[in-house]
C-alpha cells in the first residue's frame, strides 16, 4: 500500500477543521481503484478506519490475476485489447509487487482480501467499464462486499472501455458528467 495514500488520507483527517470539512472519501480509478479499496484494508488493519467515510472505486485495478485462465473473470478474455490489453495489465501490476511478496495481502491487492478483512468497512461505490478486462473483478469485489455486509453500490458504465467514462470527457460529455455526478453524491451522502 502507498505510504503517500496513507499520509494523505490522514493529513485530511487530522486537518478537516482547517479544511472546513465534516468528512471525506477516497476515491481513484484504476491502479488508483486499487489504492481506494487497499487504503481501506489498511485503515482498518491499523485501527483508524473511522476516519474515512467511505471509498470509491472506478474500474479498479484489483485482481493480479490477468495472465491466468480465470473462468470466475470472463471479461478479461471477452474484453481483451478493448483499449488495454491483459500484457499491459500484468505489466503495469508488476509495478506494485515486482516480485509477488505481496501477493496475498490485501493491502497490495484488494482482491484478496478475506471475508473478516471485508466485514465492517464503510459504504463503497464499486464503478466498473461495460468493455474493460477489468469489469469482473471488480463486480466480484462488489459482490464480496455485500455478502460481507458492507454498504455497497455496484455500478455498470455501459458501452465505455477501461476509465473512458472519465478520459473520453470530451467526446461523452453526458456520461462523464454522470460520474462526476456520481461520485460528488455519494461523497454528500456520507457528510
């Protein structure tokens, strides 16, 4: 997990009076899913979770498992190449965890967290892309989560590729502005 999340993360926290806030969220998109819902697992793990009101995560990066024949995640073979490629998953993934240390923690890869690590965690939002490689995983972590008991919003981007509902702005000013929409909500319903 990201020292520097972490120590954002908290600087917010300890300065929200000077900030003229109430509360926050966390929020990212991709790898930044990723650190969303691994800053989650780490506040929890260090006892400060109560800080963060509840987490957002887009088209979250989460799996580590692009490579592999996965029957539980179609939508890394379905939608393979649509923009980004399972190669350039994995590469990008070995960025995080060179050489696989961190393989089963969830605080490197969200995937992996247990049932106990999932239980009592904020509200999440888990965002993902109708074409992404991507979009199982993160609908499977959204599924976890509910079971889990966690107050969770799944939601389907349709038509869009991998983060286009936020990079493709220009082009698709109305969906882009419904995840603008969507996010700023759900940061007001938690204040």
């Amino acid at each position: 997990m990201c020292c520097i999340c972490t120590a954002a993360a908290r600087w917010v926290s300890a300065h929200r009076d000077d900030l003229g806030i109430t509360g926050f969220i966390a929020s990212g998109e991709s790898g930044g899913g990723n650190l969303t819902l691994t800053l989650a697992h780490k506040a929890k793990r260090e006892g400060w979770i109560d800080e963060i009101a509840g987490f957002y995560a887009q088209c979250p990066f989460i799996s580590n498992r692009w490579l592999e024949a996965c029957d539980d995640l179609p939508s890394l073979e379905e939608n393979d190449e649509y923009f980004i490629s399972r190669e350039q998953l994995a590469l990008l993934g070995s960025l995080y965890d060179p050489d696989g240390t961190y393989a089963g923690d969830a605080t490197c890869w969200a995937a992996v967290a247990t049932d106990e690590e999932l239980r009592d965690l904020p509200p999440h939002v888990i965002s993902v892309n109708e074409l992404d490689p991507l979009r199982d995983e993160g609908l499977q972590y959204y599924r976890r989560l509910l079971r889990a008991g966690v107050p969770t919003v799944g939601r389907v981007v349709a038509g869009t590729c991998h983060g286009g509902d936020l990079m493709l702005g220009s082009a698709m000013p109305e969906v882009f502005g419904a995840s603008i929409r969507d996010v700023s909500g759900f940061a007001h319903s938690l204040s």
